[in-house]
C-alpha cells in the first residue's frame, strides 16, 4: 500500500478527530448554558445549511483533488492549476446564491418542520436559525475549493490543520456568544442560539485564513512544479469543465448522503410522531437523534471520512495509471484498517451509552437508549463514504447516483411507519436499511469493476470481529463490576466508570491485536519495528 495513503489518513484522522471531539466536547457547558428544551432549535439549522452547502460546493473541491491528481501523475500540472483559478470564481458565485436561497426560503423549511401546536418551537424561531447560519455559506464553498486543490497534490496536512483551527474559532464563538447573550445581555436561551449558529461564519472565515498562509507557503513550489510540467494537456476551460461535470454530480450525492438521511428525519419525524399521540416530547427525542446522538456516533466515522479524502487522489493516479496491483493493496488496506478502528468505537459507545450520554448530556434513558441503538450505524456511515469514494476514483459515477437514490427511497419510504411502531428506533433502523443496501450495492459494483476478490480481507475482517467480541467481552464485565460499586449517579461517576472500561477495553484489543500480528501487518513497518523493540 502507498506510504501516501497511510500518512495520508494519519494526518487527516487526527484532524479530524481533534476537530470532532471538540465539536463534541463543546455541547457539554452550551447544554448547561442554554438547556436541554432549547437545544433541539440548534440542530433545526444545521440540516437545511448541510444540504444547501452541499449544493453550493457541488463536489467541486472533491472533483478537483480528483482532477488535479490525475493530470499530476501524467506531469501536466498546467491544466489542474487553470481549473483551480477558474473554479474560485465558480464557487464565489454559488456561495452567495445558496445564501441567498436559503436566506429567503428559510420560512418555508420552517412550515415544512411544524406539524402541531403541542411542539417547542415556532415557525419564526426556526427560521430565525435557519437565516442566521445561512451566511457561512458565502465563505465555506471558497475555502472547501482550496482545501481540494491541496489535496490533489497529495498534501493533506492544510485540510487537518483549517479543519481544526475552524473548530477552535467556531467553537470559542459559540460559547463566548450565548454566554454575553444569556448573562449581559438578559436575553432568552432562545435568542442566544440563533446568535451561536451565526459561529459557522466566523470559524470559517478562520480557516480561511489559515489555508491563505499554507497557499503562501507552497505557491513556490506549486510554481516550479508548474514551470517544470513535460507538457499540457491543451484542453479549454469549457472541455475541462466538461470532464468535472461527470464528477460532480456523484460527489453531491455522497456529500448529501447523510445531511438527506437526517432531512427526511426532520420532515417525517414530528408528523409520525404526533400521530400516535407523543407530539409534546417529539421535538425533543428528534434533537437526541439528528444533534445530541448524531454527534456522537459521528466520531467513529472519521476513519472512514479520512481515508475516503485520501482515497481518491491516489487511487485515481492509480487507475489513470494503470496500477491494478497498487490500487488492490489500497483497496484491502483501507477496508481492514477502517473495521480495525471503527467496530471496537461502535462497541465502546454501546456499552456506555448511558454513561456517555449522562457525561455529555444529562442521565436520561431515552437518550442512552437511542446512543446504543444509533451507534452501530456509524459503521455504515464510514463505510459508505470509502465505497463511495471508490467508485468515484475508478469512474463508476452513475453507480454512485442509483445507490444512493434506491437507499434513499427506501429511508422515506420506512421511516414513517417504522418511527410508528419504535418511535426514535424506527427512525434509526430504516437509516440502517437504506444506508445498508446503498453499502452493498457500492461494495458489489467496485468489485465486480477491479475484478477485486480478496479472501484475505475476509479471514482479516473475521480475525477483527473475533477480537472485538473479545474486547467487548471484557469491557462488559469491567462496567458491571463498576456498577456493583453504585450506578454513576454523577458526571464524575460516568467520566470514571467510562475511562476504567474504555482502558481496559484497549489495553486487551491492543494485546491481542499486537500479539497476533494483526496491528503490525496493517500499520506498516514502522509499527512492527518498534513492536520488535517493545518485545511485543
């Protein structure tokens, strides 16, 4: 497998990762600040801004990296370079139109997420929200476009570093806003919200400024590589352009995947809900399942969101290349290393459900059962995002496009009668279906392309879940023995219980793993060299 891909992932994963945990980590004092009744407004406008930023972009930045790679690995590094210059311009305009679109049509999404009188929020809190965070989308297409072109260049660390730094700022303006609204101010919890989402706006314009110094650090080198190109491809901005199209719509569709899932949630939830009669605590279990949960089971899914960013600009100079063997040392990588990291979190947030969600949040059943049952389908999430992935670097775009759609359907057409008979877990088992056929038709056509066959990948994928089971084993036993001790009555009580279990969970999933050889045959021989020195 290539160094690239390996290094890659690393620096994307802890980006990603740092950047996930604090978007997690800051819930904990704005659910103190701002209540567990009026959180519910925040994740109102993060689905219609997900969607429409995915429409703005376009899958420009993902299309490009493609792009940028592909003509790299032939050495023309003239034509990817006129796309970008292009593209900026491009992605300029749809950011202000997709502002302005969802600026004006945030009252009409507003009726759309209203089905009774008994619910917590009116129709002009949720499209005061909506409005407020709308405005991020005139820097977040510009910046995405540039995180791209560095991408193509196989230079991954001004994503992780933008990504992280965007957080930090979002973040910090998020809880220094609701706290000067709440506590200067004397306005409403209500308010402070709308206020808090207009962070979006501000982080971004952070992390834009962080990929300006990157751009002024590597636009030398950007240069000589430039002045050094053997030869130019000779195509029009209109023949480029062209060749992006076929991209394009595929890259939406695999940027929207989740945001749609979580849209058709938001539009069917409350009506299915206040059909049996349970509209009073509707917009609350809605706001565990698309804000509080959701955001949560998003952690495990960097691993498969890293690899998938990385995938594509090597795996695309692969196939443009020819390089069947190097593209199927990738393949059997990514999918071990993404089971290897993502079944033991899943299990993990399972087992501790209620203490994560009583750290997080607040001791509350109906919370930790919904993290339990959500959890797993983080595994899908990151499996979807490398499948997809895959298909869009070996060019099998329209595969792309008929398995989300056939998912898709499937989620609309089961979420209304399943959230009828298990409420929230109705919600989360026709995601898992839809999520999951989508999955495995990815995972068939990808196969069936590269003629991929791989029984080593299936006796790895085995070994994984033996180890798993293993480690869940212990960590079960672990909290039971903790809670013969008392319930964790406390937030103290939960961050204990949960870092007691977690250790023990990783010291034997690392054992294990190590003594079996497994870790060192996946990480490479940087690991197996310092195991060699450990004794391990």
């Amino acid at each position: 497998m290539s160094s690239n891909l390996v290094k890659g992932t690393a620096v994307l994963s802890i980006g990603l990762f740092l950047s996930k945990a604090l978007g997690l980590l800051y819930v904990i004092p704005l659910y103190a600040m701002v209540g567990k009744e009026n959180l519910g407004l925040y994740q109102y406008a993060y689905i219609p801004y997900n969607i429409m930023l995915s429409f703005a972009i376009s899958g420009m930045p993902i299309a490009v990296s493609k792009f940028v790679s592909k003509y790299n690995a032939l050495g023309d590094y003239e034509t990817g370079r006129r796309l970008f210059k292009s593209s900026l311009g491009i992605m300029i305009g749809t950011g202000i139109a997709s502002f302005l679109i969802l600026f004006f049509l945030a009252e009409p999404m507003a009726h759309m997420v209203i089905a009774d009188d008994e619910q917590v929020f009116s129709i002009d809190e949720i499209a005061g929200v909506i409005r407020w965070v709308s405005f991020a989308l005139i820097v977040v297409p510009f910046m995405s476009l540039t995180r791209g072109f560095f991408q193509g260049y196989q230079q991954f660390t001004p994503t992780a570093v933008s990504q992280l730094l965007e957080q930090i700022v979002r973040i910090l303006f998020v809880l220094a806003g609701v706290y000067v609204v709440i506590h200067f101010m004397e306005e409403s919890p209500r308010t402070a919200i709308s206020f808090a989402v207009f962070a979006a706006f501000i982080g971004a314009l952070a992390g834009l400024a962080i990929l300006g110094y990157y751009w002024k650090k590597e636009k030398p080198e950007f240069d000589r590589l430039l002045q050094s190109s053997r030869h130019a491809s000779g195509a029009s901005l209109k023949d480029m352009y062209r060749e992006l199209i076929v991209y394009i719509f595929p890259i939406v569709l695999v940027g929207l995947a989740n945001p749609l899932f979580q849209f058709v949630d938001m539009i069917t939830f409350n009506r299915a809900m206040s059909s049996i009669g349970l509209a009073a605590v509707s917009d609350g279990q809605l706001a565990m399942l698309n804000f509080t949960t959701h955001k949560i089971v998003m952690i495990p899914v960097m691993i498969g969101t890293a690899f998938s960013m990385a995938l594509i600009p090597i795996v695309t100079g692969y196939f443009t290349t020819g390089n069947r063997p190097a593209m199927t040392r990738a393949l059997d990588q990514t999918y071990q290393i993404v089971a290897f990291l993502t079944f033991p979190m899943v299990i993990g947030l399972m087992i501790l459900s209620g203490e994560f969600y009583h750290l997080l949040f607040e001791q509350d059943p109906v919370g930790a059962d919904i993290l339990r049952a959500y959890a797993p389908t983080s595994i899908l999430f990151a499996l979807y995002t490398v499948t997809g992935s895959i298909l869009q670097a070996i060019d099998r775009h329209k595969w792309i496009v008929l398995n989300l759609l056939i998912g898709l359907f499937l989620k609309l057409a089961l979420n209304i009668p399943l959230i009828k008979l298990f409420e929230a877990e109705g919600a989360i088992l026709a995601t898992v279906i839809g999520y999951g056929v989508a999955v495995l038709m990815n995972i068939m056509v990808a196969s069936r392309a590269l003629d991929y066959r791989s029984s080593m990948v299936t006796r790895r994928l085995l070994l994984i879940l033996i180890f798993n089971a293993v480690m869940a084993l212990a960590s079960w036993l672990t909290l039971k023995g903790l809670r013969l001790f008392g319930p964790a009555d406390t937030k103290g009580d939960a961050f204990l219980y949960i870092l007691v279990t977690a250790a023990v969970g990783a010291v034997v999933y690392a054992v294990i793993s190590f003594k079996s050889g497994l870790a060192q045959k996946l990480f490479g021989d940087r690991l197996k060299r310092l195991t060699d020195k450990l004794g391990l």
